[in-house]
C-alpha cells in the first residue's frame, strides 16, 4: 500500500501518475494526485473525470517504466 507521505508528495508536485491495476497496460488509469483516505485515493484524470481507486494498487510517475507483470495484493 502506498504511503501518505508519498501520495502527498505526489499531490504536491502534481505530477502525472500511473495507476496499475492489473496485467494489461489498457486498464492503468493516469492523472494526478487529489486526496487519499485510509483505502481510497482520489485521482483526476487527463479528461477532467475523478476516479476513486484502491490504495492497495501500484501507483508510480508515469515517467517510469511499466512493470512486465503486475498481480494486485
């Protein structure tokens, strides 16, 4: 799970994050950082839409390289 202090430097920089989900790359959700509870994160997508997604997923910059395989906890 990913850390507060993380999400709020994320929130912070504003920089465009990767949301992997599952094994397929078309399912990752990209956007930016809005808040976070104890098991959501809120993110804004590039259309404008908020999505609220698990906190158990793997969030990493978008700059980054996918990971080849990814199974959720």
């Amino acid at each position: 799970m990913i850390s507060d202090e993380q999400l709020d430097a994320y929130r912070i920089s504003g920089e465009r994050i990767r949301v992997v989900r599952d094994g397929l790359a078309s399912n990752d959700i990209r956007g930016i950082v809005l808040a976070w509870d104890e098991t959501q994160v809120m993110i804004r997508r590039p259309n404008k839409h908020v999505v609220k997604l698990d906190r158990r997923y793997l969030y990493q910059p978008v700059s980054e390289p996918r990971p080849e395989a990814y199974t959720p906890e």
